[in-house]
C-alpha cells in the first residue's frame, strides 16, 4: 500500500494525514455486495487505469493530452476528478448524494476517489450506501476514461436505479434481526428520490 500512498501524496503535493488508509482498503470488502464494485474501487485507489501521461511514456508518437480537455501531461488525478468536465460530473454527483442523504461532502479526490466520508459526531448516517453512490459515479467515469465525451449524470442515476434493488435487497437479508437500519432506509429514499426524477424526465422528453 506504500507505493500507491506515495503516488496519491505526490500528486496532491502534500501529506495526506487524515487519510485512514486502512478504512480506505477495508472499503473494498465493505461497500458493497457487488464484486466488480470493490474491484473498480481497489483499482482506483491502486490507481491501475492507464493515462496519456503513460501511454506517452511507452510510446512517445502518443500524445499526452486529456482526452475531454486538451491538457497536456494528464495524469490519474487529472483524467479521474481534475479535468474540468470531469469535475462538473463529480459536482452534480456530490449535489445529488447531499440532497437525498442529508451530508456534507466535499467534492475532493479524497471523498470522490478514496471513499473518505467523514462521520458526524452524533449522527447516524447512511454510510454504506454513501459509498455506493460514490463507487457507481467512480464507475462512470471509468467507462469514460479515454474518450472525449464528459461521464453521464443520467446515466449514473440509471446505474442506481439498476443495482440499488440489489443492493437494498442484501442488506435487508443481512441486517436483518440485527437493527441499525440506517442504510436499508437510506437506499430505499434514495430510490424513490431517482424513481421520481427519471419519471419526470421521461416526460419531459416524450410530453
């Protein structure tokens, strides 16, 4: 794990000690019940995707621009969170989970890329499926990595629609008979919450 600390570090230019990097590997077996999930999220954070800036590396006819902006040398952070369009993503993604959870966010690479979310003091708050939501939008923008076009809000939302009944439906089987419900609860709002937001935008399109 050192070696992808120090990658992490060297791209932000600081050190990141409020990282818990334990909690941010045990996410990997925690998140969700959805394997390609906690293998899209060990390979961001083990940073596996490949860049321009490595392409170029290899083979120096390549170029090492962004594929979305132009920018020359981009890296992982800039390709996952730092390119402009990019970021407008993260930013409505971070908008969404806010307005139906209830949180705080910030749209850093340490939330959006990590799945570092903070747990208020005195509040029991969805996290499990916090980190779901985020690991869905990691997922788009992965899909999207070397292609021009900026990662889809609607299609992200799709993505929730498509596995939170999977999701909601293991948590109700586990946590059941054991309390704590806060996350089972959480998904279900979040559900309806999207349920109601795709309805109307189906409507506006075919009204």
């Amino acid at each position: 794990m050192s070696i992808a600390h120090g990658a992490w570090e060297h791209d932000f230019g600081e050190l990141l000690e409020d990282v818990d990097w334990a909690v941010v590997l045990s996410l990997v077996r925690a998140m969700s019940c959805n394997h390609r999930f906690k293998l899209l999220h060990f390979n961001f954070v083990h940073r596996t995707y490949i860049t321009p800036v490595r392409l170029n590396k290899i083979d120096p006819a390549r170029g090492a621009s962004c594929p979305k902006c132009g920018l020359l040398d981009a890296s992982f952070l800039h390709l996952a969170r730092s390119c402009q369009m990019v970021y407008q993503f993260w930013r409505a993604v971070v908008g969404k989970v806010e307005e139906v959870m209830g949180l705080r966010l910030k749209v850093s690479p340490v939330t959006c890329l990590l799945g570092v979310v903070k747990r208020p003091r005195g509040r029991n708050i969805p996290y499990k499926r916090t980190q779901l939501a985020l690991v869905l939008a990691k997922r788009r923008v992965a899909i999207g990595w070397m292609i021009s076009r900026c990662p889809s809000i609607s299609c992200w939302i799709s993505d929730l629609m498509e596995w939170g009944a999977a999701e909601e439906q293991h948590l109700c089987i586990t946590r059941r008979g054991k309390g704590g419900l806060t996350d089972v609860v959480a998904w279900g709002t979040l559900l309806v919450h999207f349920s109601s937001v795709e309805e109307l935008r189906f409507r506006g399109e075919h009204g």
